[in-house]
C-alpha cells in the first residue's frame, strides 16, 4: 500500500475505561482498545467484524471523536486527530462521519426534512442558503428520495425513508470516510438488501471510503474489500476478504466462520464451535488474549503476546502458530 493511497491511519490506538468501586476509586482499567493499528485505502471498504464487546464500536467511536483515546495515533488525510480537542478537529471531522445503526432515528420531529438537511451545514459551513438548497436537493436525490419530500416531517414518510434522510444528512458535509456501525442490522433481508445496494451506489458516486462495523460475515464478505477481525479489543487478523474467507489463519477467525450456517457448498475452515465467553477486558489473560477459548493453545501461548505477523500476501495475524 502506498502512502498516498491511505486516507486513514491509525497506530497503536488505546482506549481504557476506569473501573470504579462503589466508593467511585479506580481499582482497575477496562481495555476497550488495546494496541490497535491498521490503514485504510481511499475508496476501499473496510470491514470490521466480532462478537459483541470486541471493542469494534469503540474504535469507530474513537476515530470519530466521540471518545478520547487514552494513546495512539489516528492520522486522516496526513494530520493525527487522536488527540485533538473537539473544537481544534472538528474541520478534518466534518470529512471523517458516523453512521449510526439507524441513522433516521436521529431526525428531529419538528423539523422538515429541510430543515434537518440544511442544520449540519449551518453549523459547519458558511455556505449561503441557496447553495446549501441545492448541496441538500443533490443529497436527497442521491438516496432515492423526490424533492417533494423536503418539506415533510419525519413522521409523515416510511422509516425506510428516515434512514434514507439520514443517509443523506451525513453525505451534505461531502466526508471522504464514513463509518458504518452496523448499517443492516434488524433488517429484514430483502430491506438489507436495498440498504447496501444504496450504500454501494453512493460510494461509487462520492467516491466514498467506508468503515464498515457489522457481526454479520455474511454482508461483510458481500461487500467488504479487507476485513478486520477483533477480539477483545485488538485486530487478531486482518487482510483481504478473500484471503480471510478462504483460508483464515487465526484459530478465532476460524471459530467465527464455522460459525456461520451453510447450505448446501463445503465450508473452508476447521469446524470447532467458539465455546464460552470472552475473559473480561479488565482482566486479561497474560499471553495470547484468545488462549482461555482455543483449541489449539500450546504452553508457549500462556508466556508471550503474538504480534500481527505479516506472513502471508494479503494477510496478517497475531497467533504463534499460525501456519
Ligand atoms: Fe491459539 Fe496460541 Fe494462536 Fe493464541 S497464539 S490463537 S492461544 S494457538
């Protein structure tokens, strides 16, 4: 990957939460993220997958702003937001948006359609109102919706048409990385479906990057170009959709692709059930984080932390015996 391909680069990215006792002391640090680093490319989409509390969320919520890393770097477009005020990033933010599960949810009901699309950039633009009127009808049209729309209130169209509104507020800002947190969940399938054709289109027409967060592998494989893998907050395998689907190498990419039903075909991978539940983040077991749940632990996996090896073309993963 060249330099100038990446548009979003994040190393050794930390966030721990303070645990308290009840008499609100620390007594301890939830590891959220732990030692996070990947690169997206411009124009690529990036899935971000694992079980739930793998700190997936929290990543994109730290690009984002939302929540201040404890260490790291998150350099987008060429200068480290990591650990920037709000006030001082907020001009490379605009570029950088979150997608949140329904992005609909968060229209306000007593505001028209137009009202809600022109808000974002009021606050962060100086745009004059007539070419904030047309930036806001070019959105609108490029989600599907008739203009005719504009001065309808949330509660007067389908909430198909909310996300769709969403979508369209976040797009008014022209950002060049969006992140989805799980887009397609709770949808029906053939919703779904509509939703990520529409994703799709408008990331062909803004030439978008997407941050894709999803547990479901099924959509990730569909339209991911890499995928991350995470468990217990660090990317325990990283690589291209293909490579990761078809020969996965770390034992909980494994654990997660058998997980998923197949009709009909062969799966690819060992078939072990992922048994039992992830150790707590604020007490992680010393070694290989993924140890207390695999199968395949040797002694070696208790003593040391396995890096990302990079021992394959298009992929990398953090076991010792990975082959
Ligand atoms: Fe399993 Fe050891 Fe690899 Fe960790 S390092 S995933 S415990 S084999």
């Amino acid at each position: 990957m060249s330099a100038g391909d990446v548009i979003l680069e994040v190393a050794g990215l930390r966030k721990y939460f303070p645990v308290r006792n009840v008499w609100k002391r620390r007594v301890g640090w939830l590891r959220a993220l732990d030692d996070v680093s990947f690169s997206v490319r411009r124009g690529e989409i990036l899935g971000i997958v694992g079980e739930s509390g793998c700190g997936k969320s929290t990543l994109g919520k730290t690009l984002m702003g939302i929540h201040t890393a404890t260490a790291g770097r998150v350099v987008f477009e060429g200068h480290d937001i990591a650990r920037l005020k709000p006030h001082q990033s907020r001009r490379f933010r605009e570029h950088l948006q979150y997608c949140y599960q329904d992005p609909g949810a968060s229209l306000d009901p007593r505001w028209t359609i137009r009202g809600s699309l022109h808000e974002p950039l009021i606050v962060h633009t100086d745009l004059p109102r007539p070419e904030r009127e047309a930036r806001v009808r070019e959105m609108l049209r490029a989600v599907g919706l008739p203009e005719t729309h504009l001065d309808l209130y949330p509660h007067e169209i389908s909430g198909g048409q909310q996300r769709r509104v969403g979508l369209a507020r976040i797009l008014t800002l022209k950002p060049s990385v969006v992140i989805l947190d799980e887009p397609t969940s709770g949808l029906d399938v053939s919703v779904q479906a509509t939703i990520l054709q529409l994703l799709l289109s408008l990331q062909r027409q803004f030439g978008l990057t997407y941050l894709f967060i999803s547990h479901d592998l099924s959509v990730v494989r569909l339209i991911c170009d890499r995928v991350a893998v995470m468990y217990l907050g660090r990317i325990v395998e990283i690589g291209s959709t293909g490579a990761v689907f078809t020969t996965p190498r770390h034992p909980y990419t494994q654990s997660l692709l058998a997980a998923i039903p197949v009709i009909g075909g062969r799966r690819v991978t060992e078939t072990f059930a992922l048994e039992g539940e992830p150790p707590s983040p604020t007490n992680l077991p010393s070694g290989c984080r993924f140890r207390t749940r695999c199968p395949k632990a040797q002694p070696l996996c208790a003593q040391r932390d396995p890096p990302l090896r990079a021992d394959w073309p298009d992929q990398q993963a953090a076991c010792h015996l990975a082959d």
